[in-house]
C-alpha cells in the first residue's frame, strides 16, 4: 500500500488526502495549527467561473473542477456524514448599460462554444423580487454554473470523511513515503528564501457574514462584492484584497466598506444584521494560478499551493491531479500551474 503524507490541512490538502484514500493510500494529514487554520476556514465560498472568453489552460481546467464538485461534494458528504454546504444554484450579476448587455450578450455565446451543455451563460430581464441586485440596465447576467459551499462546513466534511478511513489531522509526525506541501502562505514564505524573486505572497481578504434566509437563491456578484446565501440561513459577503497590512486575522473600515456596498447593491440586506466579522490571509502564487507539482530541490517532495480566491473551485480537479502524481506517477498539470512555472 502507498503511503503518503500530506503537510497541511487547508482544502488543498484534505482534497488531496481524501482522493489519495479512496484510491487505496495509507495516508496521514499534519498539521500542526489544525484543519482549516488559514484561509481555508474563511465564510465566503464562491465557486465562480471566469468569463468565458480569451479560454486559456487556467480557465479549462477551473471548467473541469467546477462540474466534477457536485460529485465531489456529495461523495464526501454522504461518507462522513457532514454537509459541507454545496449548492448549484447560479448567479447573477447587473449590468450597466446598453454596451455592457451588448457584450454579455456575446460572451452568451462563447459560453455555448466553450461550456457546451453542461451550463449556460444569458442576458435576461430583471425580474421583480428582493433577492436580485441593483442593475441599471434593466438586465442581469445568469449563468448556471456558478456554485458555493461553506468553507468551514467543507473542511469539517473533509476531515470527517477521511475519519472514516481512520485519518486523523495530526500536529506532527514523522514523514512516510511522499510528502506533499499544501502548506498556504507559510509555504510560499519557505519557497522565496534564498530565490532571486518572490515565488508567491498572501493577500489578506476581509469578509463578513449577516443573518439573511436566503438558502437555495443564486448567489450574486455586484459592486466587485460576492455575495452567497448560504443553506444554514446566513449570507456571507466578501471579499478586500490587501497586499499591505499589520495585523492578517483583523478586521477594520475595508469590511465595512464592503457590506455597505454589498447593502447598496442588493436591497434585501439594507437591514441584515452582521453576525460574524472575518479575516484571513490566502496564499497567491506568481503565476496567479494554484502551484502544482514536484518541488524541484527536494526529491519524493511535492507542493500544491496558492489557491487564493479560487481554491475550492479549482480542489475537485487539483484533488485528482495530484493523486494521480503521488500514487500513479502521472503528469496531468497544465501548462501555467507547474511549480517552475512561479520560480
């Protein structure tokens, strides 16, 4: 039997540690602040794909991900017995004017070309309702593929679904057979020592949660402002992006600025109380894309890092990729997400 040990218990490595136990590995998780510690134990949970134009490896491969979650999810679910708050329910978004509908509309196209039929992306009117944004057109775009889940939810799914398999999140161990870094933005840290440029960085994100029942809606992106109704009865809204800061788990003006414009854009939250008030510092790789792949100086090492805002959109596919590397020795990494591609 393989063994394998993940370093790292954010999504990247409990998506991986799980996909490594269902193949057949004897695999250990450590980590020593515990499961979700970092960013992965944000509120948010958007599960948005990019525009569908300009197509390129990154985008196809977030394709991927995002139809295999739904499988993914509910796998995980149904073995540990945990929701991880996993919903397919679209998303809308305004528009501004007659030009920007114009160009909705034909992105409304490559959607067909590029999404086929496994989602769709259109212009429709506004309909009346609380749930919906602001738009001035008139018009909003919906596209269908567009998911979210409850990060925190998820990882506790994560972990109890690789209880069943005897797994354990551990503070420490010794090291069996490969080890993979999933180690967030103390990872990058590590990997810029001594290198003539910066492999990757965090970027703090503020985000908030309000008490709004609003389970099973789409959810909305407005003002530069996501917004998701979560199935528990909350709404969380995020995020800030902060390359500068002093203090990476405080809040301040930025999140206020951000549910005020959140309840300028989205009239059903004028008067929904914030609840819970969040922040956290997401691991972002050079290239902009997750880092995947061999760690070039450490034999039987391997890294799957800087996920940013897209890390639980982009874990069904990296979960699959990687595993395939770990246990089977197969290269499936796109061009754009190898780790020499952010050295």
């Amino acid at each position: 039997m393989t063994e394998i040990t993940i370093r790292g218990a954010g999504i990247f490595g409990l998506s991986v540690a799980w996909v490594c136990c269902q193949r057949g590995a004897r695999v250990q998780v450590i980590d020593p602040h515990g499961p979700a510690a970092g960013s992965s134990g944000g509120i948010v949970g958007a599960l948005a794909p990019h525009v569908p134009e300009n197509w390129n490896s990154k985008k196809a491969f977030q394709l991927e991900s995002l139809l295999m979650a739904e499988e993914f999810w509910a796998d995980i679910a149904a073995v540990g017995g945990k929701n991880p708050g996993y919903s397919r329910s679209g998303r809308l978004q305004p528009i501004a004017d007659p030009a920007a509908r114009a160009l909705a509309e034909r992105r409304a196209g490559t959607a067909r070309d590029l999404w086929h039929v496994h989602a769709t992306w259109e212009v429709i009117p506004a309909p009346q309702g609380d749930w919906q944004p602001n738009s001035p057109d008139g018009h909003l775009i919906r596209d269908t593929l567009s998911a979210h889940l409850h990060p925190r939810q998820a990882c506790d799914a994560l972990v109890a679904a690789l209880r069943s398999h005897g797994v354990e999140v551990v503070p420490e161990a010794a090291d069996k057979g490969a080890v993979l870094w999933a180690t967030g933005v103390a990872g990058l840290e590590a990997l810029n020592l001594g290198r003539p440029r910066s492999v990757g960085n965090g970027v703090k994100g503020q985000a908030a949660l309000l008490r709004y029942d609003a389970a099973g809606a789409p959810q909305l992106f407005a003002s530069g402002v996501h917004v998701i109704p979560h199935l528990d009865g909350t709404v969380a809204i995020g995020s800030t992006s902060e390359r500068d800061y002093d203090d990476p788990a405080s809040t301040d003006a930025q999140l206020d600025d951000v549910v005020a414009a959140a309840r300028a854009a989205v009239p059903a939250l004028k008067s929904a109380p914030v609840i819970a008030r969040w922040a956290g510092v997401r691991p972002r790789a050079r290239s902009r894309a997750p880092m995947l792949g061999t760690w070039p100086e450490r034999a039987g090492h391997f890294i799957a890092n800087g996920g940013f805002k897209i890390g639980f959109g982009m874990a069904p596919k990296v979960a699959h990729v990687m595993a395939d590397l770990l246990l089977d020795g197969i290269d499936a990494i796109p061009d754009g997400f190898r780790v020499e591609d952010s050295l």
